[in-house]
C-alpha cells in the first residue's frame, strides 16, 4: 500500500540519514520510478526533503525534520508494547532504559493508539520462565551482554556437568538468547552454547574479535535445537496405548502417536514412540503405569519388568 511505504520511506530516512533512490527501490522492491513518484508526493504534503545528485548523492531529511508515529496502525501500537519484557530488560540491566522508551513512545502516539496500547499493557503480561523454576545467578549477565555488544573476547570459568566440572574458557561472544526463562551465550570457536548461569567467574578482554561472515543468530538457533533433538531421541520403543492414555503424552511422543498410531481391535492403538536412554525411558513409562505396554525393544521391556519387581518389593504389604 503506498501510504504506508511512504511512512516507511520517511522513516527510513530519519534513521539512516541519506538514502540513494536505487537504496529505496531495492528496500521496497519497487522501480526506481516508482521512488521518485514517492519522493513527489512527500514533498507534496510538506515534507523537507532534499536530493543531492552525483556519486554520493541521495536523499535526506532537512533541519533535523523528525515525525511522530502517526502512521502506526491499531495493531501496531499493540504490539511495540506488547514486545516489552520488563524481567529480561532488567536482567540486562535495560530496565530504566525500557520504561524510559516506553514513556517516550506512548508520548509520541495519537490518543487514539495510545489508548490501544494502554489496554495492551493492562491486559497482557508476559513471564517467560517456565513453574518451579528456580531463579538463575544472572549477576554476570549484564557484562557478557556488554561484551556482546562491543565484540570483545571474555575469559570464564564455566561449570558444565561432566567432569573436570569447573574449566577456564576463552570465549567470543555472538550474541545472547533467552529460551524459557533461560539465558544462553552463543559464542565461538565453534560456535558452542553456554548457559549463562554457569559462569562461575568472568573477565572482559581488551582483545576484539570478529562475527564469522554469513553467521545469524537466529538461524544458527534454530539448527542447533534440531540437532539437540535428533541427538537426544536416538531410540525407538514399539508400544500400545490405551483408549485416551495419549492424551498424556507430550512434545515428540505426542507429535509421533500422531504420526505412527494404528487402531487395534481390542481400542487399543499400536505406535512408535522416541526414546532416550535406556534408563530415562524406563522412568518415562514406568510414570505412565499400566495404560501404556511396551512392546520393543526387549531391554526396555526387561528393563521396566525389573524396576516394576523392586518397587513391589518395596511397597510390598507389612505383616501385622
């Protein structure tokens, strides 16, 4: 729509400064055409905008010109809001920096949206951390973001779970994720993760370091968590299920019911379900009890037959 590619457009403008119209025309995948007709009609409702021609030529906003939000749409405004997560800003050590915008930008909305973005706020809270989760040591957390930020190297003593359990590392930072309520350092050589409640001790170096070219953040996340999955499901367990005992199942197990169930005659369905190890699976069905029977492999079977016999050894009835 054109009136909110001239919005874009001007905002654009205030953030970058000068902008070619060859820069415009590939930023909104239109003609170059198409960005003078733009340009036109900006200046057509009194926007102050100059163009300088040559080599380094291009568009810019004069006398400072700044405009408000106006353009935002209802959902918009919602959202700007919305994304606001007060307990991971602080965390960072943003959280004056996140009231202090969000003040600022409620100023600057038309009343309309800003009585949007209020009900917004009222009405919807954020709280990453899952329950029962005990609260991470975080008070390193405010440096690595820092050292994130201005590229320099960090020298940490890390607490892992295989021994030797305490080790120095040296780290360059690439960037920080928060995944249910945890915080994670993604960083180089590798790049490996490292939970940043783990950092035991911490140093910023002076020494500067550079992102690999072509590394995201986001991307490199994502494949890393469907590498973890594939790792950790590196078994197969042939069961049979209950009449309504799937409805307990969670995450893979519930998405691979879906996929692999077959109806037997008796209500009972047949499918293949993701294992871990052979001890964490044991503990998995032995908590679904006797609405789930396994099938293969014979050592989980066996296996679940033994823990099964010890623990009715253990609440076997007391003579009186």
């Amino acid at each position: 729509m054109k009136s909110s590619r001239l919005l874009a457009i001007l905002l654009l403008l205030q953030t970058r400064g000068r902008v070619t119209a060859d820069e415009l025309a590939r930023e909104f995948e239109v003609s170059v055409r198409t960005v003078y007709r733009d340009i036109e009609a900006l200046h057509a409702a009194g926007v102050p905008l100059y163009g300088d021609a040559g080599h380094h030529g291009g568009y810019r906003l004069l006398g400072g010109y700044r405009t408000k939000l106006t353009g935002l749409t209802e959902h918009e405004a919602q959202s700007l809001f919305l994304g606001g997560m007060p307990g991971p800003a602080a965390a960072l050590g943003l959280g004056s920096a996140l009231a202090s915008s969000q003040l600022k930008l409620r100023a600057a909305l038309p009343p309309d949206l800003r009585a949007e973005a209020d009900r917004m706020r009222a009405r919807f809270h954020l709280d990453a951390p899952g329950w029962y989760a005990e609260v991470d040591d975080l008070r390193h957390l405010p440096e690595v973001a820092e050292a994130v930020w201005t590229g320099r190297r960090l020298m940490v003593r890390y607490r892992r779970w295989k021994a030797p359990t305490e080790v120095d590392r040296t780290l360059d930072p690439y960037g920080l994720v928060l995944k249910a309520g945890r915080w994670y350092l993604v960083a180089g050589p590798g790049p490996r993760t490292f939970r940043v409640d783990q950092i035991l001790e911490l140093r910023v170096s002076d020494d500067t370091f550079e992102i690999p070219d072509g590394f995201d953040l986001s991307e490199h996340w994502c494949l890393a968590q469907e590498d973890f999955h594939t790792r950790l499901h590196q078994g197969e367990a042939v069961v049979r299920v209950a009449p309504g005992a799937s409805s307990r199942f969670t995450g893979a197990a519930a998405r691979a019911f879906a996929e692999t169930a077959v109806p037997e005659r008796d209500g009972w369905s047949r499918a293949v379900l993701p294992t871990e190890s052979l001890e964490h699976a044991i503990g998995v069905f032995l908590a679904l009890g006797p609405d789930v029977e396994v099938l293969e492999p014979p050592q989980l079977r066996d296996g679940l037959y033994e823990a099964a016999r010890t623990l009715a050894d253990v609440y076997r009835p007391r003579s009186s």
